[in-house]
C-alpha cells in the first residue's frame, strides 16, 4: 500500500481553495479545545495517498444513533450537543486514574493530518482527512499496567441533548472496546478534527476513536471514558447482534454479513454514475496490521 511520507490538506485541495479556506477560518477561535489553526500540524507518513470526500459529504452521511438512526439525522440534531467544557474519565488498570480535561490532554499528544479510508459495515465508504492523535499518547499519559490487556470505550450520556437516546434503539451509553496492542498501534488515532475544522458534532464532537482497518462502527463517538481491563469488554453492537457484530469488526471482504455481502463498497460522493468497488483485506492497511492477527481464524473472530 502506498504512503506518502507528507499528505496534507493542502496537497489534495487545489491552493486557491485551500488559501480562500485559511482565510475564511483565520478569525476563528481555533479547533475544538484550544487546537490551533494553521500549518503546524504534523504529519506522520501514514496518510494513504487518494483524494478525501468533501466536509459536506463527510459531515451529513453519518451514522450516530444517539441523534436518530437516519444518515441525516446526525446533521440535523447534533447542535444540541454541549461539548465545551469536556473531560475524560480514564480508569481501571492505570497507573495515574482520574478525569483527563481535553484542553490538558492536548497540551501533552501530538496533533497530526490524517487521510484514511473509512469502511461501514452497511457497505458505503469514504475518504477522511482527520485530525487527531495517537491513542497510546494518551494511553500513556494514564499509565497501563502490565496486567491489562483490553480497552473500553464508553460514549456520552445525555439524553436531554441527544434525542437517540430517549429510544430503545440501542442500549445506551454506547460502548466499544479493542484489544491493547489494537490501541497501541500507530494507525490508531483519536480524532478531534476534520480537515481544517473542528469535529463537526455529527461527527462525533470532540473526541472520536478512528480505527481504520476496522468497520466504521468500531470507531466510537463522542467519549467520556476509557477502562484498561483484562476482560474482553462488552461492545454494543456485539451485544445487540453478536451473529452480526464480532469484538474485532475487521474489514474482511471473505466474511459476509448475514444480510448481505462485504466483497464490494460504494464510495459515497460519486454520484449515480459511482461503481462499487472490491472491498480490500484490512480495508487495505493488511501489510500494517496483519500481524496482529497471525494464528486467529479471522472467520470465527470476525
């Protein structure tokens, strides 16, 4: 898979746009919780090097079930959300517990451009250049014990703002989890921005998991908290349909869904002339995070 060692925003955006976007944005306070604007971002070489959807397609083609179960819904809800002030509470198997406000984790985490596919489960895929850090950053601002080796993730509970939650769509808060060396991979990020923009709330505002050879589910929204256990934790789709949802979510085109196949994706953006694509091993990050999995039958650990 090809990489480029430094793909930012402005590489795949013609300049006059991209000056007229800095422009546009310079009065602005900055990203989500004291994230700067401006050219400081580092890269990191593991953006893949394809042309990313638009901030309109990106942001009003969500799946968000703590705002409705329509792919707009998100869109239309999501300004409810208060996301400022925001802390995390990390806990469990952790050397330093306790609430982590998300102006003092950024202060210490490494903010980087990156452009990663992203893949649903129902099959449509996109482009996203986010903006984020690496998980084990703050992973190691907590300090792991020796002893974990599993990450849980909980999402916000607030059913006054996130009108999903007053329904028995799902059994809230939402919850998600990943085995430690999962977490500590360097493709694992958590995002706090898209493009130039905060993280829009639709899309998970202010502080979203991105897994990216894992299916967009497993990429949980809006976190509050985050447990090191030594017990695999209880993951929401998992435990709606476990027949359906597997812990591990791999993007794995050989593993249909029961309802349907997961051999070909539709790129969201193209249109009605887009044609579906074949769906790539690892959502095509196989030759990074294949050997995670050396031994496991990726049919019965889906």
């Amino acid at each position: 898979m090809a990489y480029k060692n430094v793909l930012k925003y402005s590489d795949v955006t013609p300049r006059a746009d991209y000056m007229n976007r800095r422009q546009l944005m310079g009065g602005a306070a900055g990203l989500a919780a004291g994230m700067a604007l401006g050219p400081a971002f580092g890269a990191s070489g593991f953006s893949v090097d394809e042309k990313p959807n638009t901030m309109e397609e990106i942001s009003s083609y969500n799946n968000f079930y703590e705002f409705g179960t329509a792919k707009g819904d998100p869109a239309k809800n999501a300004h409810m959300l208060t996301t400022d002030p925001w802390s995390v509470e990390i806990d469990g198997m952790v050397d330093r517990p306790g609430s982590y406000g998300l102006e003092d984790i950024l202060k210490n985490v490494t903010l980087e451009e990156r452009i990663y596919r992203f893949r649903c489960v129902e099959t449509w895929s996109m482009v996203v250049p986010w903006v984020g850090f690496e998980l084990n950053q703050l992973l190691a601002l907590a300090g792991v014990q020796s002893s974990a080796k599993y990450v849980a993730f909980q999402t916000l509970l607030r059913p006054e703002e996130m009108p999903g939650q007053r329904t028995r769509s799902l059994e809230w808060p939402y919850r998600e989890g990943l085995r430690l060396d999962e977490a500590m991979h360097p493709l694992t990020i958590m995002a706090t921005g898209i493009y130039d923009d905060p993280l829009p709330n639709q899309n998970g505002a202010p502080l979203r998991l991105v897994v990216p050879w894992k299916y967009g589910y497993k990429s949980i929204k809006s976190i509050v908290r985050v447990t090191l256990t030594d017990k695999e934790p209880q993951t929401t789709w998992n435990m709606l349909q476990p027949r359906e949802y597997g812990f591990y979510s791999n993007v794995n085109p050989e593993v249909s869904h029961p309802r349907w196949s997961q051999a070909y994706e539709k790129p969201i953006g193209g249109g009605l002339l887009a044609r579906r694509k074949e769906t790539l091993m690892f959502n095509g990050y196989e030759d990074q995070v294949a050997s995670l999995y050396d031994g496991m039958d990726l049919v019965a650990n889906h």
